[in-house]
C-alpha cells in the first residue's frame, strides 16, 4: 500500500510541477501569426531599390522556420540575406521568446537593378506552430499591382484529421470514466449494471485513451513536416510544459481506468478506491486544460485553461459518454432484455449530466468564440467562422436528437436508432472541433473592427514661440496631402514666416524632404514618400527673417491599407461584447436553474415530503440483515457479476 501511495503522490506532483509550468510561465499568444504590414509595402513603387525587407508580424515567429524569396520580373531570382528578428523597438528579439508583442522579420537584399519584384514568404507562428506564408509585389521605377493581402487561412486536412482523432480519443477516456462512476452507484429502482458491461465501459475507454495519447505527437509532425530545425522544435514543443501536462494528464486518467478494468477482472466486487477516483480526476482536469493551451487561446494562460479546460471537460461528459455507451453498452444490451434494462438506467442517470455537459459547452463556447471572430463579417467570410456556425449546428441538432431520445427512455423500449443518430452528430462535432482548431481564427487584418484604430485628425506642438498643427490626410500607403498651419504666441510677431519645410522619416529610418507651399488656407505639400504603413515621424522646419529656424517633430500612425475601406457586409462592430453579455446571462440562468432545482429536491426529500419514506408503525421491528442491523441502513448494495 505504501508503494503504491508514492507512485500516486509521484504522479500527483508531476501534474502539479506541469501545470505549474504553464500557468506562471510566459503569456501564450494568439496562436496564429498575421502580416501586419511590410516595408516595403505590398504595392509601393520606389524611386530607388530598399536594402532591406521587413515584415511585421502580429506575434512572435519562428526564425529558423522562415523563408523569403524573391523574384523579378524577368523570373530572375534574387538571394536574401541575414534575416533577423527585431522588436516594436528595433532591438534583437530572443528566438524563443512567447509573447503577444509583434515582431518584424528583416531581409537584408542585394543591390536591386530597376524592375518589378515579387516576394513569397513562410513561416511558423511560435505557439501553435501554425504555418504562416503570403506574398508581395513591389516595384523598382516601374509600376505594379499589389499582390492583395492573403486570404483567411483554412485547416490543413492531415492536422484536421490529427486533432480531431486526439479530440475523439480524449472525449472517449473521459466519457467512459465518467459512465464507469455512474454505473457504480446505487440507483433505485432499477437493475444495478453487472460487471461485465462496467468492464466493457472501461475497455473502451482505454481504447480511447491510447488514440489520445498517440494523436498529441502525429499532429506535431504534421505540423513541423518540410520545416527547417523540424526535430528541434518537435522536441522542443514535447517537452514544453503544455504539452506535458497534456499528455501526462491522459497517461494518468488511462492508466487509473486500466487498473479499474484488471481489478473488475479479477475481482467481481472490486469497486474503485477513492484515491484511485481522486487522481484519475486530477489527470482529467490536467489533460483538459493542456488540450485547451494546445488551442487557441483566450487570453492568459488562466483563463484559457478554466474556460477551454471547461469545454474539453463538458465535451467529454457528453459527447464521450454518448460514444462509449453506444460503442461498448448498445451491442450487448440489445441481446438480452435484462442488459437493456440495465442500460436504461444508467442513459436515464446521464441525462442529469448530459444537461449540465450541455449547458457548460455553450457557456464556455460564447467565452471561447468572442476572442477569436473579430465581427460578423468575419463569422460569415471565414473558414473559421464558417466551420464554428456548422459545428454549432450540428450539436444543436444532436441536443435535439438526445431531448427525443431521453423521453423515449422513459418507456420501455431502448431507442437504439436515436441513440445511433446522437453518436453520429457528436462524431461530426468532434471532427469539426478538431477543423477550428487546425484553422487560423477570424480576426485576421482582412476583418478590421470598426472603431478598433482611433486616429487623431491632426497633431499639434510648441516650438519657441510658435505653435504648429500638422494634419496628413488620406493617411494611407501611397500620395497623401500634408497641411501645416503655424500660428506665433507673441504679439507683436517676432518675424514673418518666410517658409516651412518637410522632413518625413519612414519606419525603416528613410528620410525625404519637401518644401512646402503657401496657400490661402495655411501651408501644404503633397508627397508620395508614405509608401508603408507604421509609424512615421513628421519634423515641421520654420523659417522667419532674421530669426534662426526651429523644428518641431511628431510621431505620425499610418495604418495598412491601399486607401480603399474594406467593405463591410452585415456588420463591422465587436462581436466579443455581445458573446459575453450573453454567457453571463447563460451563467446567472444556470445558477438560478440549479437552486431551483435543489430547493424543489429538498422539499420533496424532506420528512413529510412526497418522496420521503413513510415512517414505520410504533409497534413494527424493521427486519434484522446479517449482523442485526435493519436493513438499507447505512447498507449499500454493490453490483456484481
């Protein structure tokens, strides 16, 4: 006994020192990695070639993973050299660093004669290792047509097929773990399940498990085939904390449900210890929250393991306990009545569960959907929204079919075809998770939020005695307008202004300047330099007679785009506002759902109630069991084979 309490108290401090890991280690991040902006930009047309390339990334990227080509228009092609990470700062970005913050990846070029270029890019977002490519067209004294941002990225069909196996075979170990505890209580009346189908509840879940276990490391070679540093960035991610308490959650719960199976082999009334329960739920609760980390993420590491913990969880309870009961039960218990009665009980026991699996999925999956689609339009125009409304669909409808299947349990037949049709809708659901998963989410530049980006109309500062407001309009990649105004605070003036200048300084450190031109309303030039969106620096020169020039400069925001909106088809506002609202309202109900359920259980519990056993005659003697004590006394009855 001792021997086995240390290997337990072993397995219990592995999933601590896992989760740990995870949940005080860095940040993940939003698990896919966008183009933000490139310089230069797709598009630009420049007077003379750029000795560098820079593309800005919404997340951190694998630099060993990265590729750059480049292409002329006479398919010449061009070699790229020394690529780098650099920070929002310029400064050197580590390689394994985890974090929310872009990060540009930088191309030194070779000396670039006057033509048309097309550059093609891939790589591997650092979180979820998902691929990461695009292209653009930029132009040497010659014109071009940009090359268009990229498309919202779809699932690959060999990691769709990975996840969705690992989410089958996860949700399978769950689900029968669970039927297992419900088989093995007292319920009355009713048949109590015999050993043998408690065994084959168990079996079947092992199987499960097994898929589970060996999906985690498929999908990771999926993912890292053909990439540069493949075997080390799959022996990195292996031993990385999510992955651990991922696996070592599963290899718990698995190895806790095969002891369960070989002790109801060899001992007819073995029942499972309540350490045994307590760390097979601790391997549960770890593999859920690794499978969510695994995911996208919703925030901090926190957060995604208790709102995607919970929604592995709930899948498993439902759709795991459906699939095993259909796999292991129905075959056998459609042999004998006995067996069918038997299973009976135990489906009309996990509708009380069914019902909060199914409440805690769409809880959790409002709170899950909110981070990862931007807006409607991006519900509508993505394969991730796409494949997130018909994945909400068909678990409606296997909602639907388990509504018509639980009141047909309270008959006396065994609804086998509608318990066939809610298996096959959940199957469908899992493979569709595991698509959401493999996809890149909808919230890409493509679907800008409105109201998202808030820029000032203008700028204004003080230099000396004057004040200078400088406004840049359409403030967009490509010709723009800059209107200078300049006003003196001392009266009498100093000095008439006799000219202004220019200076603009592009992201990458490019300088050009423009005088400017007095007109009627102020001083204005038109420039076409604002070739790449990011952040520019705007210096105002004054000029007055006999008074040395002053210079004012401001940091100046030029967003992506090429000057034509994005079109918006239904709605461009937040969607996340709406989806909490409504998982809050979802919660409060279920709260006050389950009081009300508790109260009426209480008073009908209760001495005096409706379902309270009716006490016995003054005069009566309750029957005496074996050693004298009455009969259903602190008894309870063990089923056996």
């Amino acid at each position: 006994m001792s021997v086995v309490r240390r290997r337990l108290g072993r397995l219990l401090a592995a999933l601590a020192v896992a989760g740990l890991t995870v949940l005080i280690g860095p940040a993940p991040a939003r698990a896919h990695a966008y183009l933000a902006s490139s310089a230069p930009a797709d598009g630009a047309v420049l007077d003379r070639a750029p000795e560098t390339l820079t593309l800005t990334f919404t997340e951190h990227v694998e630099l060993s993973a990265a590729r750059v080509a480049l292409v002329d228009g006479d398919g010449r092609h061009w070699a790229v050299t020394g690529l780098a990470l650099r920070g929002a700062d310029g400064e050197p970005a580590a390689e394994d660093a985890d974090s929310e913050e872009p990060v540009s990846l930088v191309a030194g070029l070779p000396a670039l004669p006057p033509n048309t270029y097309h550059v093609s890019w891939r790589t591997l977002s650092s979180d979820d290792l998902h691929t990461t490519s695009g292209t653009l067209v930029f132009g040497v004294g010659r014109q071009v047509t940009p090359a268009g941002a990229p498309g919202p990225v779809g699932p690959g069909p060999r990691e769709t097929a990975a996840r969705a196996a690992g989410l089958l075979g996860l949700a399978v170990l769950l689900g029968g773990a669970a039927l297992t505890l419900l088989a093995g209580r007292r319920r009355s009346p009713g048949p109590t399940m015999d050993r043998a189908l408690r065994r084959r509840l168990l079996v079947v879940s092992g199987y499960g498990g097994a898929v589970a276990m060996l999906a985690a490391p498929l999908q990771l070679a999926i993912q890292l085939a053909g990439a540069a540093g493949g075997w080390r960035l799959l022996a990195d991610q292996l031993t990385s904390g999510r992955w651990l308490l991922r696996e070592a959650g599963t290899a718990t719960l698995l190895a806790v449900v095969l002891g369960a199976a070989h002790r109801l082999r060899t001992a007819p009334d073995a029942r499972i210890a309540p350490a045994s329960v307590a760390v097979g739920l601790a391997g549960a609760l770890a593999a859920a929250a690794g499978t969510a980390l695994l995911g996208h993420p919703t925030g901090g590491p926190v957060r995604t393991a208790l709102i995607g913990g919970g929604h592995v969880l709930a899948a498993g309870g439902w759709a795991g306990s459906l699939l095993v009961a259909v796999l292991a039960l129905l075959p056998v218990a459609c042999r004998t009545a006995e067996r069918a009665a038997q299973l009976r009980v135990l489906l009309r026991a996990f509708a009380a569960l069914a019902v909060g699996c199914v409440t805690l999925l769409v809880l959790t999956g409002l709170l899950l959907t909110g981070p990862q689609v931007s807006t409607v339009d991006a519900l509508l125009g993505s394969p991730y929204g796409l494949l997130l409304l018909a994945k909400a669909g068909v678990a409606g409808v296997a909602g639907l079919l388990g509504l018509r299947t639980a009141r047909r349990l309270r008959r006396a037949d065994l609804p086998r075809r509608g318990l066939l049709a809610e298996a096959g809708a959940l199957v469908v659901v899992l493979g569709l998770a595991g698509a959401l998963a493999a996809a890149g989410p909808a919230r890409a530049p493509a679907f800008p939020v409105a109201g998202a980006v808030r820029l000032e109309p203008q700028v204004s500062g003080q230099m000396a005695d004057l004040v200078d407001t400088v406004a840049v309009r359409p403030n967009r990649p490509g010709r723009n307008i800059v209107s200078i105004a300049v006003g003196d605070t001392r009266r009498p003036a100093p000095g008439p202004v006799t000219g202004v200048s220019l200076l603009l300084t592009g992201p990458n450190g490019e300088r050009a300047v423009h005088p400017v031109t007095r007109t009627a309303d102020g001083w204005v030039v038109a420039v076409d330099d604002i070739r790449t969106p990011g952040t520019w620096r705007v210096g105002v020169t004054v000029l007055r007679d006999g008074l040395p020039p002053v210079t004012d400069t401001h940091p100046w925001p030029v967003p992506a785009g090429d000057g034509t909106a994005t079109p918006v088809r239904v709605s461009a506002a937040p969607l996340r506002p709406a989806l909490d609202l409504s998982a809050l309202a979802l919660g409060v109900a279920a709260v006050v759902g389950v009081v009300l359920v508790a109260a009426w259980w209480w008073r009908r519990r209760r001495p005096g109630g409706r379902d309270a056993d009716p006490p016995l005659p003054a005069d009566t003697v309750a029957p005496a069991g074996r050693h004298g004590e009455p009969v259903g006394v602190g008894a309870e009855v063990v089923g056996s084979g």
